[in-house]
C-alpha cells in the first residue's frame, strides 16, 4: 500500500524542486540587483536635485509657492519601495509563472499529480514557496537599498524624509511586502490556469503592466479638458481598480486616489489575486495535466 504524502512532504518537496533549478537562482540574483540598483540610481538623482536646490541664492519652494521645509522631496522608505517595484514586479512575474509551467511543459506535472492526485495542495504547497521566496527576496532589497541610498547619498538631506520607525513607514514596507506577494500569486494563478510560459508572461506583462500604463495616458488625457465628471470619473475610478494601481497605493504616504485608501487598495489587489488563483486551480482540476 502506497503511504500518503503529507502536506509538508509535498511542501518539502516543492521546495527543493524549486531551489534546485539554476534558473531560480539566476532570478533571484537578477531581482535583487536590478531593485538594489535602481534604488541607488533613485537615491541619486534624488541627492543631485537637493544639491541643485542648495545651490540657489534663495529658499526653495513648492509648486505652490510655499517654501520648502524638510521631507518635501517625499520619503525615502516610498521611494526604495518604488526603485525595488520598478524591474522588480517583472522580473518575479517570470519565477512566478515559471514554478508553475515549467512542470506541465517539461510532463513532470504527471508524477507531480500521481504522487499527490489532490492537485490543489500540490498548488498551495507552490504557492507557499513561492511567497517563501517574494517575502526573502524583497525584505533583502528593501534592506539593502534603504542601508546603501542612506548611507552613500542621503546621510545629510535636508528635504528627504529619512525617517525609519514610524507608523507609515511600517505601512509602506511591511505593506509592499504583501503587495508583492499578491501580485506573485495573480501571475502564478494565471500560469496554472493558461499553462503556457509564453502566454502566461503576456497575459501577465498586459494586465499588470501595459493595460495600467495605457489607462492612466487616456485618464490623463480626457482629464486635461473638462476634468474627471461623468463618464470621465467612471474611467479613472476603474483605472484605479487595475492590480498594480490598488496596490501600489499601500507604499504611498498619502495616497493619492479617488475612492480607494492604502488598505482597500491591498484588499483589491488581493481580491485578483484570490481570482486568478481559484480560476487556475479550478482549470488544475478539470483539465487533464
């Protein structure tokens, strides 16, 4: 008689087949250092412009024509998040749907499903290693990109906020965490349920990145004449609604939004990741693997 596999021998199981594909590795070395990077790249440029502002005979002031007091340039733990979401939500966009089709492209899904014919724990164990990974991953990044750009760039700012241990501080960073672990999810949700890396990766890259860029150009552009009434409201109310717009307002210090706040945002971004899962592991179920 065949043992049954435990939940965590599946996990176990999942874990190692993870860890032991080089191009795992290859993923995470990239994701750590392209968000590293353009943080520092953020931490500069944000130097050079305070430096410029320096430099004028007179006191800088806001667009509207306040003067300019300390931490008007933004915060800095904002900004990190931003630099570590740029190529960030990309880069795990692919490891996320790559854990996934790999195995139904290479047939080893077959002895996957044998060994545990109840795929939706084969699914979640997945799921697991791969939040496992986002949360290490990232908190890595954000760890390192906040240490370097302080240290190297902004130890004596002015008017970047540079504090740490602060209520907000501990939205935005714990906050993108769980952002981009919903947003894993969604692109793992969507490799289940279309099967295919190439077509996973388009699905993905349209809804997550092309279709928010796209929609924020038309909000802008029918907004720049009469302003956001009727229909034109409906529209950047919907734009705002898009998984990586809702998202993205929980590493805001003041949200800018029409309807959402940073934690409704995080609750829309986890209603499409718990749609695109359920819709993959309902398609894991039916269709033959």
């Amino acid at each position: 008689m065949v043992k049954k596999l435990s939940f965590f021998r599946i996990l176990r199981s999942e874990w190692i087949k993870t860890m032991t594909v080089r191009s795992t590795w290859w993923i995470l070395i990239l994701c750590f250092l392209l968000n590293v990077g353009m943080s520092i790249l953020l931490a500069f440029g944000m130097k050079v412009f305070e430096t410029q502002l320096n430099s004028e005979r007179r006191i800088p002031h806001n667009p509207d024509g306040s003067p300019m007091m300390a931490g008007d340039l933004g915060s800095w733990s904002q900004i990190v998040t931003t630099g570590c979401s740029f190529f960030g939500v990309l880069v795990f966009m692919v490891l996320a749907i790559l854990i996934i089709t790999n195995e139904h492209s290479s047939k080893m899904v077959h002895s996957t499903f044998i060994a545990s014919p109840r795929r939706v724990r084969v699914l979640l164990a997945k799921m697991i290693v791969l939040a496992v990974l986002c949360v290490i991953i990232f908190a890595a990044s954000l760890a390192a990109s906040w240490a370097a750009g302080y240290f190297f760039f902004l130890k004596d700012t002015i008017f970047i906020d540079v504090s740490l241990f602060t209520s907000d501080n501990y939205r935005i960073l714990g906050g993108f965490l769980i952002a981009m672990v919903l947003l894993a999810w969604f692109s793992f949700g969507l490799g289940a349920l279309i099967r295919s890396t190439a077509g996973s990766l388009s699905a993905g890259v349209s809804v997550l990145i092309v279709l928010p860029l796209v929609m924020q150009i038309v909000v802008n552009l029918v907004a720049s004449g009469e302003g956001l009434t009727g229909w034109r409201h409906v529209l950047a109310v919907s734009n705002e609604f898009l998984p990586t717009k809702a998202g993205e307002l929980i590493s805001q210090v003041e949200p800018v939004s029409l309807v959402l706040g940073p934690w409704q945002g995080l609750g829309v971004l986890g209603a499409w990741a718990l749609l695109s899962v359920v819709l993959g592991m309902i398609a894991t179920g039916r269709k033959n693997a």
